[in-house]
C-alpha cells in the first residue's frame, strides 16, 4: 500500500522532469557540432575541456539519470572517455541548483570543503579511469 | 514547474532558429526517453519499496549517538542506494544535523547520494557497459568517504 502510494509520488515528479530533460537533451544534440565537442573535449584537446565539462555539470538539471544520456551523448559526439567520466563527477559535484540547497541548509563551510576535496579528487580519478578503461570499452 | 518553462522557451527559441534541427531533436529526445523507460520503471518500483521497507525513525536513531564512523558507514551505504532529489536530501540534512547528527555523516550521505548509484546502475549499464559503471561507481564511493573524512577534520569530528 505505502509502496504504491511512495511509487505514484515518485512517479509523478519524474513525470515532471524526466520528458523535459531529455527533450533539452535531444535538442542539444541537434544543435551542438560533433567537431565543436571534439576541439573542446576530445583526445588531446588539453586540460581546458576539463574545464569545460566542469562547467557543463554545473549547469545540468536534474538527477545521475539525466547526467548519464547527456554524458553518453558527448561520447557518441567523440569527447575523451576521461573527460565524459570527469562530467559525470562533476555533474554529481557541482550541479548550481543542488548547491544552493546544500548551502542553505548545511551552511556555505560544508559546500566549501565538499568541493575542495571532491572536485580534485574527480578530476584526478578521471584521468585515471579514462586511461585505464579507454581501449577497454565497446565502440559507443 | 520552472524547469517545464526553460524547456518551453528552450523549444520555442529553437524552432524560431532552425525548424529543421528542432524536430530532429525533439524526435531524438523522445526516442532516447522511450529508450530508458522500461530501466527507469525498474528502479522508480525497486525505491519506492525500500523506502517503505525501512521505517522513518530508525534512519534518524541510527546515525545519530553511538559509533559514528560506523554512522558513516552507514550514510555511505544509504547514500549508494538512495534515490532522492536534493531538495529532499539537503532538507533531510538539515534535519539531521539539528538532531545532532555529524557533519561527517551527512557529507557520506549526500555526497554517495549524488555520486554513487546502485539503484540506477542498470541504466549506467546500459550506455557504457558493467566494466565502466562498476569501476566508476566504485571510485565514487572512495571518493565519497574521503569528503565524509575531510568534513570530520574541518570540523573536528574525527575524535570522540
């Protein structure tokens, strides 16, 4: 029974948010240039696309669920495995609106130290997964 | 809501650029969203059961008092499995922390929360393979523990 009533809620805020995501999603496919993504994010395009995708997790919308399709899409569009794994951490770490929840409610010291500590540990790791599974993964 | 007016506006100003482009990525975005579909169900179903599973209090009794590196062991692992959107998570962390809960605590709650996703890793599964979610998710974890002990140290929480 509470189960239920928990999935109806679940599946109504889901409902709200999941058709728009992916609509926003197919339309930036649509608009964003393969060789745009490649200069900035692809192999050897240097340590400013991991600016780039740091910028690009903050501004994404929603939950891991949405974070994923978009990461995907940048890899299909030919960015590096490192820098698609530096997205996913990023959109995880510092998504704005999460922030601004977190920092209302935790208070700004708590924001502060999560970022100093996760953002290089994210851009860290990333270099090393990528480099590690690159030759290892299914062509995308 | 506001996110539903973004997409309207999104869709709008797109349509006034390209005709062409939009319906293109209309059509894709709705094929990928009928794509995730059947994964999304599986884990909407497999939440809302836990969630109902676990009764209310006993979250709150058994992260605050007692050993509190095992409390956040424990957010880590609620973190993992937990799917709920932040402005349920930081409210609730809110909460926590006026109940006495540590700061260490909930910074292993929050941050495996956003980063660590057992629940949805069949969809992570599905667009880069169990090799890639299996060590991403992994490096999230250790990741996450480390913010949880950064957090202890900041705010001197390490020591009893």
């Amino acid at each position: 029974m509470k189960t239920g009533r928990l999935l109806a809620k679940n599946l109504g805020e889901m409902a709200a948010i999941l058709p728009c995501a992916f609509i926003l999603i197919g339309l930036f496919e649509a608009w964003v240039k393969r060789e745009t993504v490649e200069k900035h994010l692809g192999e050897g395009a240097g340590w400013k696309s991991y600016l780039w995708v740091i910028l690009l997790g903050g501004i994404t919308l929603g939950p891991m669920l949405v974070a994923l399709p978009v990461a995907s899409a940048l890899w299909k569009k030919g960015a590096a495995l490192s820098v698609v794994t530096a997205y996913l951490g990023a959109s995880a770490v510092c998504r704005i609106p999460m922030t601004i929840f977190e920092a209302s409610y935790l208070g700004v010291p708590f924001t502060l130290v999560r970022y100093a500590t996760a953002i290089p540990l994210v851009l860290l790791s990333s270099v090393g997964v990528g480099r590690a599974l690159r030759d290892r993964m299914l062509p995308p | 809501m506001e996110f539903l007016l973004v997409t309207l506006a999104v869709i709008v100003l797109s349509f006034a650029a390209d005709k062409g482009k939009t319906l293109a990525g209309l059509k894709g975005g709705i094929r990928k969203f009928l794509n995730i579909l059947p994964a999304l169900m599986v884990m909407l179903i497999l939440a809302s059961l836990a969630l109902a599973l676990v009764p209310e209090d006993l979250i709150s009794r058994s992260l605050s008092g007692g050993n509190r590196y095992l409390a956040a062991l424990l957010g880590l692992a609620g973190g993992s499995l937990a799917v709920m959107p932040g402005f349920i998570a930081f409210p609730l962390g809110g909460i926590l922390r006026n109940q006495g809960v540590p700061y260490m605590v909930i910074a292993a709650f929050t941050s495996s929360l956003m980063m660590v996703g057992i629940l949805t890793f069949p969809v992570e599964k599905q667009f880069f393979g169990t090799r890639f979610a299996l060590v991403r998710n992994l490096v999230s974890l250790i990741i996450s523990a480390l913010v949880a002990l950064a957090m202890g140290l900041v705010f001197g929480e390490l020591l009893p």
